[in-house]
C-alpha cells in the first residue's frame, strides 16, 4: 500500500513537473476578449474591433487595428491556455498537500501503534 501512495504521490510531482514547462514555453499574451463591433448596426457597416479585458479591479476597453487582429487572437488563446495550465497546477498542488497530510497522519498513527 505504501508503495502505491509515494507512486501516486510521483505520479502527481510529474504532472507538476509538466505543466511547469509547458507554462515556460508560454509566449506572449493578454486577457481579454475581441469583439467586432458596427457604426451601424443594422445595415452591419462601418465594422471595427474592441478589445474587453479586467486588469486590477478595472475595466477596459480599447480600439483594435485590423492588421493586429491576428496576433491579439494569438495572444488571447495564449492567455486562456496559462489560466488552464495555472487552475490545473493548483489542483494537483492541492491533491498533493491533501495525500502528503494522509500519509503523515497513517504514518504517525503506525508509529503509534
């Protein structure tokens, strides 16, 4: 039994290990999201793009170019793929706490017996 906890304990130090790599290949990003907007709505004319985002409590809204379009959807997925990596690490750190915790208690509780 105790070999199956310190594998499963590895087991999720490799996952760590993993995702920590993939957020330092990371490239450039930002938070936000890309709409595309109309002067005029209903004949859907005069199309621009804005970029929403929250940063430090506050709201912003800019102006987009179309030729930096691409990239800032780039960046965007970027920044969606560290909020995915980052929740998944802090899952794995928490599972990892909760067994290292379960095994020192079965430890101190075989010490006492």
């Amino acid at each position: 039994m105790q070999a199956k906890k310190a594998n499963n304990m590895e087991n999720l130090d490799a996952q760590i290990r993993q995702i920590q790599q993939a957020l330092a290949a990371l490239g450039p990003m930002r938070p936000g999201t890309l709409t595309r907007q109309y002067r005029r709505p209903q004949q859907r004319r005069g199309a621009y793009y804005q970029i929403s985002y929250t940063f430090q409590m506050r709201s912003r809204t800019e102006y987009v170019r179309p030729e930096e379009v691409a990239p800032l959807r780039r960046e965007i997925a970027e920044f969606k793929r560290y909020r995915r990596l980052n929740a998944r690490w802090v899952a794995l750190a928490l599972r990892r706490a909760k067994l290292r915790v379960k095994e020192a208690r079965a430890a101190g509780a075989a010490n006492a017996l």
